[in-house]
C-alpha cells in the first residue's frame, strides 16, 4: 500500500538517531486518499539518505514492511495536477449546466409568451365569433323586418283592393241612381229606401278608408330599428378595418421577425464553421503529438540501447582484466604503509565495497520495478479512452522522468561500484603479496574503458534531453488541445443551445403565421357576412322609403275620398230631400 511520510531524525546525546518514516496519508485508490489516524511511524531502511521534514512515498506490504520509498515531489505535482483537471472539468460541467439551465429558463420564458399570445389571440377569435354570431343574429332580426315590412305591404295592398271595390260599388250606385233619375221625374227625388242603400253604401265606402296613423307607427319603427342596425354594422366594419390594419401590422412584425431568423441561422451557420475549423486544428495537433510521441519511442529504443552497451562495458570490466577504468591507487604508498594500517584500510573498503553493493542492488531492483510501471501504463494508454489516455501521459512522463532519473544515478553509482572493488582489488593484492600469499599479477598493459564509457554516457545524454525537449513539446501540445477539447465542448454546447433556441423561435414563428392567416380568414368570413347584411339594410331602407312614399299617396287618396265621400252624402241628403217633403 502507497503511504505518504515526512521524514523524522530524532536526536540524542549522541547525534542524530536513524531516521524514520511518519506516515501521513494513505492512498485507497487511483483518485482517493485518507488521513492516517494516530502516530504511526516506520524506520526508515539504510539507504534512505532523505533530510528531516521531508516527504517522500513509501510502498509498505501486507507484514508493514517497506518495500520502496522515492522523494513525494512528483507525486505530489501529479497529485495536484489531477485535482486541478478534476476541479477544471468540474466547473466546465457546472457551467455547462448553468448554460442549460439559462437555456431552460429562455424557453420557459418563450412558452410563457406563446401561451399569453395564444390566449390574446384566441380571445380575439372567440370576440369574432361573438360578432358574427351578433351579425348573423342583427341580419336574422333585418330579415323578419323585411318580412313584417312585406306583410304590411300585402295588407296595404290588400286594403286598396276592398277600397277600389267599394269606390266601384258606389259608382255603380251612383250610375243606377243617375239612371232611375233619367227615367224618372227629373224632379222627383228619391224614395227612403233608395237614399238607405245610399247611405249604406256611403258608410262602407268610409269604413273601407284606411287609416294612416296605424301604418305610420310600424314605419316609424321598423326605420328606427334600421337606422340602429345601420349604426351597428358601421361599428363592426370599424372595428374589422382596426382588426385588419393590426394584422397588417404584425404581419410586418412577423416579416421583420422572419429576418431575424434568417440572420440568426446564417449566424448559427458561421459557429458551426468555427466549430469544425477547431474540430480540424484539434486533429492536426493530435497528429503531431502522435508524431512526437513516435519520435520519444524511437529514440527511448535508442537510449536503452545505449543504456545497454553501457551495461555490458561494465560488465565486461567484471569478466576479464584485460580492461579497467583508470589508476587511482599509489601502489608505492601501500608498499610503504604499516601492514596492520593496510588490513584495517582493506577491510573497511570491503565494508563500503558491501554496503555500496545492496544499494546498488535495490537501486536496480527499483529501476527494473519502474520499467514495470512505465509498460503498465503504456498497455493501460492503448486501451484508455481520449481523456484517460491524456491523463495515463501525465503519468506516463512523470514514471519516463522518474526512470531517467533513478538510470541517470544509477549510472554514476555502477561506475562508482566498479572502481572501488577495481581499488579493493588493488589493495587486496599489496597487501596479500606483503602477507607473503600467491597473488595473481595484474596485466601490465590493460585497455582504459573510461573515455569510450564517457562518450556512451555524452550519447546517452544528448539523447535524453532530446526525449526531454520533444515530451515538453509534447505536454504543451497536449495542454493546448486539453484547453481546445474545452473549447470545443462549451462551443458544442453554446451551438447546441442556440439551435435550440433559434428551432423554437422558428416554430413559434411558423405558429404565429398560422394564428395570423386564421385571424385574417376570420376577418374575411366577417366582411364577407356583412356585405350581404349591408345590402339587406339597404334593400330595406328602399323598400322602407317606397312605403313612406305610399302611405303619404295613400293619405292624400283617404283625404280625397273623404272629401268626395262628404260631397255625395250631402248629394244625397239633398236628393232625397223632396221625395221625403213629399210624402
């Protein structure tokens, strides 16, 4: 289990102590660490060579057990590097929801005005509705007009008949009468029976007048009645026109709006091309991290390569003596030194020749276990998703530099190693020749490997800082295509929201032109039924006129027959006179 420690030396009377391992947190898993609870501490192994306070990472097994331990400073950076990605894409998403919801609350808001437009305007059809239902009631009501207007013309004339009827009555009885008086004495009057038919006939004649007074009522009615409706039909062919020219008007509301869509698609248009020019740069620049990322392949081939001729040069200063790496030891100052100073000289190099040894041997032990860990992650990038497989390349670099790090020392340490058993070996031999034992001569001519082991470790760096420069390219390439993945999205979103909303704009626009042609076709359906009311107020009005015009004929014809009706009632009050006198 990976721990997280600080470094402790307590000190004593003495000096320092050995140094041991607070532990402060504990990983769980990739993403999550917890707190070590208590004061649990581990004796830091020899080889530890850390400064008090400092933190490292420490690999403790299942028996508490240290297994590695490595400085916490990159671990720590990748650490927080992940927590600052984590915390970035946090807040790309709660903006990304802000967005929505903004979206959301824009087409709530756009509803809630649809549904108020829907409402006004299907008052406005209900209130047209009423008005036809009105005008169709008013053209029903001018129609039973026109129909009581008819029936009293039928009465009038009807009444004219019976009037000519009894004018012709009483001008044949007044014809027989002139006839009876010819045949008669021209003196003579006329006998009571005769002047009673006259009488009588006179009487019916003045009962069948008719009078006028009980037509002028009803006339006078049924003009006011029209009049009325007259004014109403003005106020409905009023209130059409205001309705029409309001329709006029939003249909140029509507025309503007129609504009503005247009614009607003040619805009939504120019985003989308935006768009897909960073969807393009975003592949050319994947392109060319996979291309660097090729080159660091090629040239890590090429560093383990050399790291490996570098290995068997070493090794081969191991198999053979025909080879070494420099003189470093006086021989004559051996010669000369106390034999007891030599062995307490020998045996402490063969003590730091062993402790040298394990170091070195867990240095390489720990470098074999990071190779391990840098093949993980690179089976782990070959299957990962695009956002895993950038953050498997932070890893990735962190492990290459930790592995260049941990070869860079080991190479100074093998080197290192190798002189001083090349030394032991040296002082071994004085002193075994001095202590009079058999000791195999060293060749006299060796071949010096440090010059050729100088130019591998010259290739070997040079090589390096190229792996270097390409991987810094390569993680400022991938923070730029991080940052344009981000713009990316938040443009994907930004477009798909404004074609939401440029879609729902449209169809509300498509909506409010139906609206608009049903209101117009209403309009329309209500000029087309007062057209046909109008005429009928006019119809009637003409006929209303003519009636007017006939009463008036028929008051003067009543007045005239009642005066000739008087005349002839006092004719024949004065023709029968004498026959009366006479009997």
């Amino acid at each position: 289990m990976l721990y997280l420690a600080e470094v402790q030396k307590k000190t004593g009377f003495i000096g320092s102590g050995k140094p041991e391992f607070k532990l402060l947190a504990c990983q769980r898993s990739e993403n999550s660490w917890s707190a070590v609870t208590g004061d649990e501490s581990l004796t830091a192994p020899d080889d530890a060579s850390y400064n008090a306070g400092a933190l490292v990472m420490v690999e403790v097994s299942g028996n508490r057990q240290i297994q590695r331990h490595y400085e916490a400073g990159r671990t720590l950076t990748s650490i927080l590097q992940n927590f600052s990605n984590l915390s970035k894409k946090s807040k790309t998403q709660e903006e990304e929801i802000e967005q929505w919801k903004q979206s959301l609350t824009f087409q709530s808001q756009e509803l809630n005005r649809r549904e108020l437009d829907l409402e006004a305007r299907q008052e406005q059809v209900e209130q047209a509705e009423a008005d036809v239902e009105q005008l169709d009631a008013q053209r029903q009501e001018l129609e039973q007009l026109r129909q009581a207007l008819e029936q009293q013309q039928e009465e009038l004339t009807r009444k004219n008949q019976d009037l000519e009827g009894a004018w012709a009555h009483l001008n044949g009885e007044m014809r027989r009468l002139e006839e009876q008086r010819a045949e008669t004495n021209p003196v003579a009057g006329l006998d009571p029976s005769q002047v009673a038919n006259l009488q009588g006939a006179l009487n019916r004649l003045t009962e069948a007048v008719m009078p006028v007074e009980a037509l002028r009522e009803p006339l006078t009615h049924a003009t006011d009645g029209l009049n009325y409706h007259q004014g109403l039909l003005g106020d409905y062919r009023q209130s059409l026109e205001d309705q029409r020219q309001g329709l006029e008007q939003r249909q140029q509301e509507l025309d503007q709006q129609a504009g503005q869509l247009k614009q607003r698609w040619a805009d939504w248009r120019q985003a989308e091309a935006q768009l897909v020019a960073k969807r393009e740069d975003l592949k050319l620049r994947q392109q060319v991290i996979k291309s660097h990322q090729d080159q660091v392949q090629a040239l890590s081939i090429t560093l383990q390569a050399q790291g490996n001729l570098h290995q068997k040069i070493y090794d081969l200063l191991n198999t053979t003596d025909k080879v070494r790496l420099s003189k470093k030891v006086n021989v004559a100052a051996l010669e000369a030194m106390d034999l007891e100073q030599l062995q307490t000289m020998v045996r402490d190099l063969e003590t730091d020749l062993e402790k040298m040894s394990h170091f070195v041997s867990d240095q390489e032990e720990e470098l074999t276990l990071e190779q391990q860990a840098l093949e993980e992650i690179q089976a782990k990038m070959e299957q990962a998703s695009e956002f895993d497989r950038l953050q498997l390349g932070t890893e990735l670099a962190e492990e290459e530099d930790r592995y260049q790090m941990l070869n860079a020392t080991l190479v100074g340490q093998r080197r290192n190693l190798i002189e001083r058993e090349e030394v032991l070996s040296q002082h071994q031999a004085v002193l075994r020749r001095r202590q009079g034992l058999a000791v195999e001569e060293t060749p006299v001519s060796a071949i010096d490997l440090e010059p050729l082991l100088n130019t591998i470790d010259l290739q070997r760096q040079q090589t390096t800082d190229t792996i270097q420069a390409l991987e810094a390219e390569i993680n400022q390439i991938q923070t730029a295509v991080s940052q344009l993945k981000k713009d990316i999205e938040s443009s994907e979103v930004a477009l798909a929201t404004q074609r939401t909303e440029v879609e729902s704009f449209e169809a509300d626009l498509h909506q409010q032109h139906r609206d608009l042609a049903g209101l117009m076709g209403k309009v329309a359906v209500c000029e087309e039924l007062i057209n046909p009311a109008q005429e009928s107020v006019n119809g009637l009005r003409q006929s209303l006129d003519n009636l007017a015009g006939a009463v008036t004929k028929l008051q003067e014809v009543n007045d005239y027959q009642l005066q000739a009706i008087a005349e002839l009632r006092q004719t024949v009050v004065s023709v029968g006179a004498p026959q009366m006198a006479a009997s």
